[in-house]
C-alpha cells in the first residue's frame, strides 16, 4: 500500500489531512507533528498542534475557530475568572478532558507519542499521529527592544502583534524523533509538507537532528504546499513573520526556503506568476487552487499535492 507522510503544524495542516484521508486510505497515512507550541498552564500538559488534528480527523473541531470543540462550552473558564485566575488562553469544558487525561499518562510515564495514539484511537481516528518527538521542545521568540518570549505568550497573550527578530526551539538539539518518525518518512511514497506556517510550526520538525535528513535523503518525493497566498497568511502571522526574519513573504520565499529538501511546491493560482521565479530555484511549481474552505477543496488540494511528486520509486 502506497504510504504518505505530512509534516504538519496545526489548523491548516489538519485541514490537509482531512482532505487527504478521503482520497487515500487514512491508515495509509502519518502526520508527524509539531510539538514546539506545547506547554503547561494550570499544571497542566497542552499540545495545540495535535490536539487540533486530532479534533479535525475525529470530526469534532470548532469550524469557526479550527480549533477546540464544537458545541463547546466555557464554564470552568468563567469560574475560574471569580478567581482572577489564568484565563488568557482558553480552554473549554470538554477541552480540558483531555489535558486532564494527558497530563495524568505523562505523570504515569507514558510518552507524549503513547498519549497521542490513546486519544486518537478513543476519537477512532485511523491516521497515524505521530509527535515529532517525545523530548520537550519549546519555540521561543526575541522581541525588539524587549527580549525573549514563550511561543504562546506571543501567539495568543500578544495576538502576535509584535515585531519579532529572532526564533529559536529550545530543546531541539538535544531531542531524537519520536518511534516510528524516521522510519515513515524514509517508507513513504509521498511526503508532504503541510500549508503551515514554516517558521514556527515545519521549523521545529526540521531542527528535531535527523528530520531534515532524511527529507533530503528523499527529496524527489517530497512536495511542499504554500501557506502563502497572494503575499499573505489565510490567518496567522506567517507572512509578517517571514519579512521580520528576512524572508520573502510570498510563495517565492516560501520556494527558498523548501527548496533543500522539496522537490515541487504547490502554489495558489494568484501566484501562476511566480512560477518561472520559483522553478529557476530548482524547485517545481505546481499550480492548483490550494484554499481548503470545505472538505471537497481540501481533497482536492490534496490529490494536486499528491500528483505534484513524482511517482513512487519503490513498488508502494
Ligand atoms: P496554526 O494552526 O496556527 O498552528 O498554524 P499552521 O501552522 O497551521 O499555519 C497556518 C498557515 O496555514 C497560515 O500561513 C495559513 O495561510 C495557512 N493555511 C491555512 N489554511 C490554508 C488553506 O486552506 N490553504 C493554504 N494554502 N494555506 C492555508
């Protein structure tokens, strides 16, 4: 059976993989995940980006958010603000069911990657979720004039509307890839990096030693979507984020930096312009629609994704 890995951040990743899952089998697939916006609040153990794919795959996610719950609700949240305790960041009633449970199988010793496949397999979710790595690896991020700063502090205190000047993964030097992440990346057919923000969601899994190597190792079959459309993120601050760190903030930029280690980039059709720019990098552009504002476009960008790669070298 022909297998695809996605490297994968969080809301539109998760979009990518739902799409995918109707063209492929979903148990033919693996999203390895970005692990770098996790931390503690409240004791307890969040992990933004799987629990979003998680709840995308298990069709239970907020479709007005891309993240949490639909049908969620806020009480403990309101409670807790008769306290004036920590409610920056939110985290709904059926939400925090599984930090609670998450936080409680860490305690036990469990791994973050053993976690993940009890929730997934509880939400019957057949996609493989693999944590890029079970070692804690934070993203952190130096503002001007100020200094450094926790990737959610940035991102949600801060709605991320500050200059930053610098990003780095404390942690990730020290961290191996998950069981099983080499080993699916190296199996795969098709190998795609996901519409997410390639400085702080695909950056992390290429600092975790190995990952990027093995990308390049298998290059020919690695295909990359643009999160940059038109010059600008569909939401989030990737393309800001991309000119404060001297990047190009479009699809070209988007081409250089993938271009080590993908062999096509998927771009939107407001971008056909670019494509001559970006081939000349060395890197095949690959024109398609590539908005995922419902299910059937994101099978499709899926499937342009998928043909974008050269066919499989093995038998798969
Ligand atoms: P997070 O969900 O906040 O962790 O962020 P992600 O890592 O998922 O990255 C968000 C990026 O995905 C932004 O740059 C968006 O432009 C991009 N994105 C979200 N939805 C889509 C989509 O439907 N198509 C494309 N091409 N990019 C998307």
């Amino acid at each position: 059976m022909s297998k695809t890995v996605v490297m994968s951040g969080g809301v539109g990743a998760a979009k990518f993989l739902r799409g995918l899952s109707k063209i492929h089998p979903p148990d033919s697939i693996t999203a390895i995940i970005n692990v770098a916006d996790d931390f503690r609040l409240h004791g307890l153990a969040i992990s933004p980006d799987i629990d979003t794919v998680t709840y995308t795959l298990a069709e239970q996610v907020n479709p007005e958010t891309g993240w949490g719950q639909k049908g969620e609700t806020w009480r403990v949240m309101s409670e807790l603000e008769r306290y004036k305790g920590q409610t920056w960041f939110s985290l709904g009633d059926l939400d925090l069911a599984l930090h609670l449970y998450r936080t409680q199988r860490l305690a036990e010793g469990s791994t973050l990657a053993e976690v993940t496949k009890e929730v997934s397999a509880a939400w019957e979710i057949e996609v493989n979720l693999l944590p890029v790595t079970n070692h804690p690896v934070r993203t952190r991020l130096t503002v001007e004039g100020e200094g450094d700063i926790d990737f959610q502090d940035y991102f949600v205190a801060r709605q991320h509307d500050v200059a930053i000047n610098a990003v780095r993964f404390d942690g990730a030097s020290d961290a191996i890839p998950a069981p099983g992440v080499l080993e699916a990346i190296n199996e795969a057919s098709h190998i795609v990096i996901a519409p997410s923000n390639p400085i702080v969601s695909i950056g992390p899994l290429l600092a975790i030693p190995g990952i990027l190597e093995a990308l390049v190792q298998n290059k020919e079959r690695v295909v990359a979507v643009s999160p940059i459309i038109g010059g600008l993120a569909l939401k989030g601050p990737a393309d800001r984020m991309l000119s404060e760190l001297g990047h190009e903030p479009s699809a070209l930029g988007v081409a250089s930096l993938y271009q080590p280690f993908s062999s096509a980039l998927l771009i939107d059709t407001a971008d056909k312009h670019l494509s001559t720019k970006i081939s000349n990098l060395g890197i095949k552009a690959v024109v398609a629609n590539t908005v995922m504002s419902d299910i059937s476009k994101a099978a499709q960008v899926a499937l342009s994704a998928i043909n974008a790669t050269n066919p499989p070298l093995t038998g798969a």
